[in-house]
C-alpha cells in the first residue's frame, strides 16, 4: 500500500471506500493516509472480490479498527454496499456517506493541504447527486463539513441512459433537441443526415415520453455530444475518446468563445448551453474547421467557470479556488483556465501527487468524514 502523511489532523480509525470505477481504498492511522491499489471497475464479480479480499486484509495486518467508515451516497454502488454491510456488522462504525463531486474537491483540498472554505469546481462524466439525478458539472462553495451546490450545467436528458456514455451520437442529439426542438430535423448539418429519420424519431419519443432518459448536468456529456456533432467521435472504444479527439483537434491559437448564459435561481445558478450549441451549428453551416469550433468551445467551458467563479466570489468573498474529475486532464482547458484565474485576487489548485479522476474519491472520503466528525463533537 501507498502511505503519506497527512497535512492536517484527521482523526485515526476511518476507512473511506471510494468509487465504482478506478477503485481504490483508504483509511488514516498514527498521523497517515494508507492508499491501497486500483482495483478498476467494481461491477466486474473479479474485481470487487479482490477488493474485498484487500480491505480485509489491510484491516488485519495494520490492525485498523474503524470508528468511521464513508462511502459515496451512490445507491447502487458496490462499494456503497459494502460499506452499509461493514457498518451493519460493526456497530462501533459510523457510516458516513459523501456526495461524489464534494468529495473531487475534498480529495484535491487534502492534496493541497486546504481546511477552510473553498469553490470548488468538479467536472467529470457521472456522480449521483443529492436530487437523485446525475451530476457531472458541480460548481460548489465548501469546506471539510459541508458544501452548497451554487451552479451547474443546465440538466438534459440522456436517452438510452448508460448507453449514451459509450454512444456520445445519443447525447448529441439531446443537446441539439433540446435546443431546437423539432425544428432540428431541418437543421440540415451532416449529424442530422448521418443519424437518419428512424434513429431520430426513436430518440425523440425517448426524450419526450420520458423512457430511459435521465437528467445529468455532466460536463463529460457535453464534451461527447459536442465531439459526436462535429463528427469527431460517434461511438467509443475506450474511456473518454470522444472528448479526448475533441481536445486533439483544438487550435491553441484561437482565443473566439461561444455565447452562454448563467440564469440565477433561488438555490443555485444554471449555466444554459443553448447558445454554445447554436453557435457551434452556425459555424458548421459556415463550414467552419473542425479544429476552430472546437477551441472556440474549450475556451467557452473556461470562460463561464470564471465568470461564475467570480459571482460567487463577489458574493462569499471565498478567493480560493479549487479543481478536480476527470474533465480536468484536459490540457487545453487547464491551460485556458489558468490565464483567466491568472489574477492575483485568485488562489487557484489543481492536484499535486494525484490525479483528478475517481482515483481520488476515497481521499475526498477522508477528508469529509474527518472534517464532519470533528464539527459533530463541538
């Protein structure tokens, strides 16, 4: 197992589960983190017996005895599972569950040694969120003992529910549907020829009816279904292709964005894509490079994070702000993020020793239920 000192004093005896996919678990003793292997994706019979086999025998041979024990709030995770049962069995243990995107952020707070309140900014493909729908592009002001949800990508639906994450053409149609409505069938872009008449009646009535289409605010899906409506990649053969060869092509040299809107609510704000997909079909029509649209769509993504980053500044008066899912491998949108925030009125992070994928999750794990269990005993 991988160790490390912690940065800041979190109480010994918990164990944090992690996520479903790029599996690993964590707990802290005598001062430090313990980080076990990456046990891949858990819905695979193998690899959760594997994980399970480890835990145990992590929990024997360093003779952890856990207080705590913390999970995603993901119902149908194995790992979540698991960690119910653990709890079930252990009544000394308390369960603690952590919403997916607070613990991105918790994870790179603890890899940057941050205790106090931060915005964070978690985008990745899929984290079930506390309404019960799926979240990806999480725009949350927070500390180790709570967070508020203050902005996010306006929700669409998802036809063919998983199936959209290996068909990014799914998701493509959604964005434009959602747009134009019926008036997409005249929208006359190579897309709406490839797809056909039958496949998008099928989606239609999917979207309208409501039939296997769940919302998600993830930024991971409008990376795919701006990726499948240029033509760049329909069908995936391995984890985020589609956004991956919409990155590869993007021109550095171009400094355009799309137009966007941020509409306040009373909760939280949504950021409306309408007319980022609007401009994106204007350029297509105007046979636009492929290479130009693409930048002109990474620069967008980082123009509105700085622009409700700084809403939320102005409002909190919170300057320090964190990133973290896996949205952010994307060199070209890191880059563009850092000139925006290059302002000395920011404290900008990104991760140092690990990655921002769901490699992560579990450290995010610790860092809550530490920070949680120390505002329970004041």
């Amino acid at each position: 197992m991988r160790t490390m000192t912690l940065p800041f004093k979190i109480k010994d005896g918990i164990l944090a589960c992690g996520a479903d996919l790029k599996s690993k678990f964590c707990f802290t003793k005598g001062g430090r983190l313990y980080i076990s292997d990456d046990f891949g994706d858990l819905s695979r019979i193998d690899n959760m017996e594997n994980y399970e086999k480890a835990m145990k025998e992590a929990i024997r041979v360093y003779k952890v005895r856990p207080k705590i024990i913390a999970c995603d709030i993901h119902p149908g995770y194995f790992s979540t599972k698991f960690a119910q049962n653990y709890a079930a069995n252990n009544p000394q243990c308390v369960l603690y569950k952590v919403q997916h995107h607070y613990a991105h952020i918790a994870s790179c707070m603890l890899d940057n040694g941050i205790k106090g309140k931060v915005i964070g900014v978690s985008f990745d493909g899929t984290g079930f969120g506390t309404d019960d729908n799926i979240w990806g592009s999480e725009i949350l002001l927070a500390d180790l003992r709570g967070f508020k949800r203050m902005a996010h990508l306006d929700y669409i639906p998802m036809p063919g529910g998983e199936s959209a994450v290996r068909e990014p053409w799914r998701m493509a149609f959604s964005y434009l549907y959602k747009t134009y409505n019926h008036r997409l069938f005249n929208l006359g872009i190579p897309f709406m020829k490839k797809i056909g008449r039958e496949k998008s009646s099928v989606l239609s009535k999917m979207i309208m009816n409501k039939i296997n289409s769940p919302l998600t605010s993830s930024m991971g899906r409008l990376f795919d279904g701006v990726s499948s409506i240029l033509g760049v990649c329909d069908k995936i053969t391995y984890e985020a292709e589609a956004a991956i060869e919409l990155e590869r092509i993007a021109d550095v040299n171009c400094e355009e964005k799309y137009a966007y809107k941020i509409q306040n609510g009373f909760e939280d704000s949504a950021i409306r894509i309408g007319e980022i997909i609007r401009g994106i079909v204007n350029d297509i029509k105007r046979n636009e490079e492929n290479s130009i649209i693409s930048a002109k769509f990474h620069n967008t993504i980082a123009h509105f994070v700085k622009d409700a980053v700084s809403r939320i500044k102005k409002k909190e008066g919170t300057s320090k702000v964190v990133f973290s899912g896996g949205v952010f491998q994307n060199k070209y949108l890191v880059m563009r993020v850092k000139e925006f925030f290059s302002e000395s009125e920011y404290k900008i992070y990104f991760h140092n020793v690990f990655p921002p994928t769901d490699v992560c999750i579990a450290l995010g794990q610790i860092a809550v239920a530490g920070g949680q269990s120390e505002k329970g005993r004041r």
